[in-house]
C-alpha cells in the first residue's frame, strides 16, 4: 500500500489554469461532438495516471473545449495540480 500524506500537506503544490491543446488523429476528423468530448475526457484520464506527466488536470467545461478540424487540434482550457511525490514514481520530482 502507498503512502499517502495527510490532505493539509498538498497545499503548497503548485496550481493553475492552462491552455492544453491535442493532435487529432484521422480517425477523430470524423467524430461527433459526443465522441470527440469522450476522447478528450480519456485522455485527461490516461494523463492523470500517468506517472510521467507531473499534474491531475480537471475536465474542462464544456466552453473551454475547442475543436478545430481544419488546423487538426482539440484545445482545452485546464485547471491543474502539480502531483505530490507518491505519485510520481521513476521520475526525479
């Protein structure tokens, strides 16, 4: 079992609102709304697991989601938390 501090430690964590912006892929040109928000939504999942990538993003609202086909990208804007150590496992933080 992991670690885990107690909540009143995360406070000092860096946070902050960015803008992340994506690749579409082929396969995604030609999605809906409702599948393109789903592929999104994975990959903010995957991310956040990811013991590389050093924040937990939160969802975007749904304004703060753009899809652009024609430059071949889905931007979001963010909300983030720098993760604590325990979750960075393999990496130098």
């Amino acid at each position: 079992m992991v670690h885990q501090p107690p909540p009143d430690e995360y406070d000092h964590r860096e946070e902050g609102c960015s803008l992340f912006e994506w690749p579409l892929s082929d396969e995604a040109l030609h999605m809906g709304a409702g599948e393109l928000l789903d592929s999104l939504i994975d990959t903010i999942r995957r991310l956040n697991v990811d013991p590389q990538w050093d924040r937990t993003l939160i969802f975007p609202r749904f304004d703060d989601v753009v899809v652009d086909r024609g430059r071949r990208q889905i931007t979001a804007r963010c909300m983030w938390k720098i993760k604590p150590d325990y979750q960075m496992k393999g990496t130098k933080k």
